[in-house]
C-alpha cells in the first residue's frame, strides 16, 4: 500500500482540535512565524493554507497537523506546523518530522505542485510543544542515529525541526503585540484575572472587520482547554462579548475567597477537635473505637458537619 492523502472536511477537523482552529488562522501563524523568528524574506501576506492531513502505511494519521505556503521571493516555501500537545517527549519525532516531510512533499508531486523547474519546495517543520518536562529528544535525524560507519556517511538521511516550546519559550516585550505570544501567556498563567487581562489586550488588537474569526476561535480554544484545566465556570471565558464579564468575574472571584475561608475555618475546627482527640488516645481515656464513635455523635448531633467528621476520621487512622 503506498502513501496517500486522507481527504477529510477542514472544518470538522478543525474544531475536533481547537489547538488546530487557532493555527489555521493566517493572523496566528503569521505571529508564530514572527515569534520563531523565521518571518525575514517571508511575504506574510501571501499565506495560504493547505490540507495537512496525512497518513502512512500505518495508517497513523497527522490530522492535527497544519501546513501554510507562503512565498519566499519567486518562490513557495511550506510551513508544516505539528501540534504536539502531549505530557511527555517523543523520542522519535526527528523520524516523524522527516516522514511527514516525504508525504507533504509527494503530495505535491501528486498534484503538479512542485517548483516550475520540478524541484523539490523548501519546507520548514516546526513542532509545537507544551509538556512539563523540558524537550531532551534528538531535533535531527543524525542526532537519532547511532554511529554510522565512513562509509555510509554519504548514504545517511538527514532532516531537523524547529521546537517552539511554549512553556520555556522567552517571550521579550517587544512580543506584546503577538498574538502567538499572547495564546503563550495565557498558557503559562493559572491566574483568570491574568487571563481577562490579556484578552481585553487581543481583542483590542483585533478589532475591524474580518476579525470575528479569529475571536471565536480563541473563544472556543479557551472553553475548550484553559476552562477544563483551571475548573472555571463556562460563563468567565474572557474572549466572550459579554458587557458583564467584569462583574461576573468580580463575582466570582469572591465567592472563590468566600468558600477557601470557609474551609480553612472548618479545617481550622477540625484539626482542634482531632488534637483533643489524640491527646485523650495517648493519655489512655479514649479508645480510637470510642473516638469514632464520639465524632459520629456529635456529627449526628448537628456539632459536627458531615465533611469536618470525614477529616478528623480520615487522619484518626
């Protein structure tokens, strides 16, 4: 079975990854080619993207993948952005990285899309990277291989990739105006103040005609990954046209303030019940039998709330 392009609708794809629908805006790439660095020569301007899916004889897929063309003088260059959002490094991807390369590039052929002498495109790989542990994996094909006799050196493929690794990445102030950078910030941040901060920032830079677009996807990007991780309610998403975000906001900030007071004085009355409790233990008045018995009682009896006594019987052993 040779390789082939698996035909899907972007759409669909797209918001099966909201990662995906971000990055398929030509503002976003634009603004990471900027943040890597790799915009000289670049007609921005120019980009167009084109389907990134693909897959091999293993019929792994690269469905969250993008690639965008863009023109490089007289030229087409492909940008092909893997999006590896995952918890740990994988040792392989120089491998990978090179075998998506093969498929983009015959896909081209396939298509007539080669330079006009049939040459080959430059592509530039660039893996997007968001895990905890620091990226250690090889970046190139030659740092993957074990030694390789004289010999064969000549006969020896060779290919890297750029790591954007959006957790250790420097972002300098001359960044502000970026929206990758911002997309990076708000990753970084577990703070939802933060959060309304920077977006109140995008959104102003994104205002005109034609960017509604790119505020829904960040809206859908946020719902979808930064709501679920930080246990936000789905009415604070910061990317919302919604006159009364502040006040919501506001709102709930305090009632967060209101509850951890709360549990800290229940804490607080539990741990000075357990203290009383073992004292009597060690003194040999109270049998931990009897302990149990004597928080159920007053658990019962309206003294004790049902969490409190769960926290003294956990700790009592």
């Amino acid at each position: 079975m040779g390789l082939y392009s698996l035909i899907r609708s972007e759409a669909a794809m797209d918001h099966d990854n909201p990662y995906k629908e971000l990055f398929s805006q030509p503002e976003l790439i634009a603004d990471l080619l900027r943040l890597a660095e790799m915009a000289d020569g670049l007609d921005l301007d120019s980009l167009d993207r084109r389907n990134g899916s693909y897959v091999s004889e293993d019929w792994k897929g690269r469905e969250d993948d993008v690639v965008w063309r863009v023109r490089c003088g007289d030229r087409d260059l492909y940008v092909y952005l893997l999006i590896e959002f995952q918890s740990t490094v994988d040792a392989l991807m120089a491998v990978r990285v090179m075998t998506y390369i093969g498929l983009l590039w015959q896909d081209l052929a396939k298509a007539g899309k080669l330079n006009p002498d049939g040459t080959l495109p430059p592509v530039l790989p660039l893996v997007l990277y968001n895990g905890e542990a620091p990226w250690t994996a090889a970046r190139a094909i030659h740092e993957a291989m074990g030694p390789v006799p004289r010999l064969l050196h000549p006969f020896q493929p060779d290919s890297a990739f750029l790591l954007l690794d959006e957790v250790r990445m420097h972002l300098r102030d001359g960044h502000e105006r970026n929206l990758a950078a911002a997309v990076f910030r708000l990753e970084r941040s577990g703070d939802p103040a933060q959060h309304l901060i920077i977006a109140c920032t995008v959104a102003c830079w994104l205002r005109g005609e034609g960017k509604v677009r790119i505020i829904a996807a960040f809206q859908r990007w946020y719902a979808r990954t930064l709501t679920v991780r930080h246990s936000l309610p789905d009415t604070l998403n910061p990317f919302a046209e919604d006159p009364m975000l502040t006040t919501r906001f506001e709102q709930w900030k305090a009632g967060v303030e209101a509850r951890g007071k709360a549990e800290g004085k229940a804490e607080g009355k539990a741990e000075g019940m357990l203290a009383i409790l073992r004292r009597r233990i060690a003194r040999n008045t109270l049998t931990i039998d009897a302990a149990r018995a004597e928080v159920a009682d007053l658990c019962n009896d309206g003294d004790l709330t049902r969490d409190e006594a769960d926290r003294i019987l956990a700790k009592l052993g």
